[in-house]
C-alpha cells in the first residue's frame, strides 16, 4: 500500500476515508437545509409579515405611478382595453364549457361576474395589482371533477359542495401562507409543469373525441333521426380547428 502511494496511488483506507468525509459533508448540507428552512419558516407567519413589511410602502404607489403623466395614463388604459379582451375571450369560452359541464350551474355570465370580483379583491390584496386573474384549462377540468363528485358520487347539490370545496382549499391556502411552504416551488423543475399540461392536454383530447362520437350516435341515421349534416359538421369544425392550431 505505501508504495502504491508514494507513485500517486491512494490505498484502501484514504479511499474509505475520502468516502465517509464526502458522507459526512453531505450529510451536513442536507441538515443545514432543513435548519435554513424551519428558521425562515418559524415562528408561523414570519414570511408573510416579511412580505407585507416589504410591499407596504409600495403598496399606494403601485397604483398611483401610472398617473404621474399623459403618457403613463395612455399605457394604462391601452394596457386595460388589451386585458379586457384578452380575459374576456377566454372566460367566455370556458363559460361555455363549463355550463355544458355542470347542467348549466356555472354559466358564462357567472363566469364573468366572478373573474371579475375575484380579480379586483386579488389585486387589492396579493400586493401586485397588475396580476392577471382568469379561468384556465385546469380549472374547467377541476369544475367538471367536482359536479361528477357531487351529482354521481355523493347526490348533494353541486353549488354547495363546489363552494365547501373552495372554503377547504382557500383553509390550506391560508396554512401555506402562514408556514411560508411556497419556498418549495423553487425546487420542482420545469417538468412538473409540463406533466400536467400533457394530463390537461389528453383530457381535453378525449373529451372531444367523447362529444364527437355523441353527435354521430345522436344524429348519424339513428332510429329517431336521420341528420348526417349535424354529425358531420361537428367532425369538420373540431378536427378542422386541430388542423388550423398545428
């Protein structure tokens, strides 16, 4: 062994050595980790009252910047027309879907009315009044997962059961915003979110691949009517529309 080592060779016991440091040193990072996080984290509500510490006194100028000027006032309002649009479209879209998902409980002008309420209370109270509240693909999904529960599952009324459902999640939300668990986020990778646009996106797939094959059973020569037109309609437009995104 010393002469394996005098030509540059480590012996058995520095390998094993080197080994247990490295153990040692990785042992350590993940203990000074977890101590790093429980002292940002404790007591309760230490990152929360650092945020709101932070953002008080941006919080009034935040909403007056945009009027030191003419110009910023156009910004604003080219900024508003943009921003009512480009959430309205989606809203009304969704609305529509969500209103053939739940039997028309969630319509489109409920939709609307709640967007914007709940998009004026964010913006009052998220500390970043230009932050963008709005219906997305994993909510209509969530919307229709909920009514199946309600109606096929537990037969209680849906608007109650959606409405205790948003009451438990808003409790957790307020746990995470109290023990600061966000911090989590800035270690999932990038492929978290794309798991979960690939699940949206197969969703989304066979529920049209489902509606197509409805209309065709309704309306393809069956023994009540016989409107091929219909049935083939539907089949352009949808595969019609996938062509034209692609």
């Amino acid at each position: 062994d010393e002469e394996l080592v005098g030509h540059g060779i480590k012996s058995k016991h520095e390998k094993e050595m080197e080994m247990h440091t490295e153990a040692e040193a990785e042992e350590k990072g993940k203990q000074s980790f977890i101590n790093k996080f429980c002292s940002d984290i404790m007591p309760p509500g230490k990152l929360l009252w650092r945020d709101i510490k932070r953002r008080k006194k941006h919080y009034i100028s935040d909403f007056t910047d945009g009027f030191d000027n003419m110009k910023d006032v156009k910004k604003y309002l080219t900024s508003i027309i943009f921003l009512y649009f480009t959430l309205l479209l989606p809203v009304m879209a969704f609305g529509v879907l969500n209103s053939y998902n739940t039997n028309k409980l969630i319509e489109t002008r409920k939709g609307i009315i709640s967007q914007a309420f709940g998009g004026i209370i964010f913006a009052l109270f998220a500390g970043q009044p230009l932050s963008v509240v709005q219906t997305t693909i994993p909510i209509v999904l969530f919307i229709k997962i909920v009514y199946s529960f309600a109606i096929d599952l537990f037969n209680v009324d849906f608007l109650t059961f959606y409405t205790l459902t948003g009451l438990w999640n808003g409790f957790f939300l307020i746990i995470y915003s109290l023990t600061g668990v966000s911090k989590i986020m800035a270690y999932c990778s990038r492929s978290t979110e794309e798991i979960v646009g690939i699940f949206t996106s197969i969703a989304f797939i066979v529920d049209s691949l489902k509606y197509v094959s409805k209309q065709f059973d309704k309306y393809w020569c069956s023994e009540s009517t016989c409107d091929n037109g219909v049935a083939l309609a539907v089949f352009i437009v949808t595969f019609g529309t996938l062509f034209i995104s692609m």
